[in-house]
C-alpha cells in the first residue's frame, strides 16, 4: 500500500481527486505540496508530456509520460530520471490543475 492507494481506489471508481504531494521529482511542474487534481482518463486521449498517476515496477508516481510505443507509456519525472515502461492498466488519472 503506497502513499496514492486511496486516490487510485477512487479514481477507479470514476472520481475527480486532489492531493498534496511531497517531493521534488516533479519540480518546475509540481513543486512540494502543490494541490493537484487529477481526474479519470481514457488512454486513447494521453499525451507525451502529460503528467499521470500511475504505478511503475509496484511503485506509485505522479510522473510525466516521456514517450509512447503503441500501447506503451515510458513514465519519468521532470528531472530526466526515467522510471520504466508501463500499459494503460497501470494508469489511473490525468492531473489537469496545479494551484497554490
């Protein structure tokens, strides 16, 4: 069980969430304790560049999507480290606002 189980239960179940994540993986995007809130998404409308919750090798992310295969994700954060290839099972929302 990680820090985004709850977020990703609901999001499952079609629920808008929104959270404070720590960090500074994601820093000049999402600094340390920013609100975002990620919503549902299909993977059909996924972007490089767009930033995700997801989980890659067990472990859970607000990432960004650095590349696309097919049907394959290449997940990483904004400071060049690349955290694996994931599909579209492993994805479970979209962050669509940062604020203060």
């Amino acid at each position: 069980m990680g820090w985004a189980t709850g977020y990703i239960a609901r999001l499952k179940e079609g629920e808008t969430v929104s959270f404070r994540p720590r960090g500074n993986s994601m820093q000049g995007k999402i600094e340390s304790g920013q609100l975002c809130t990620v919503e549902p998404v299909d993977a059909v409308t996924l972007e490089i560049g767009d930033i995700v919750l997801c989980k890659v090798k067990g472990q859970e992310y607000l990432h960004l999507i650095k590349a696309m295969q097919g049907k394959r994700f290449q997940i990483g954060n904004n400071k060049g480290r690349i955290n694996g290839w994931i599909t579209a099972n492993a994805i479970y929302g979209r962050c669509v606002s940062v604020d203060d």
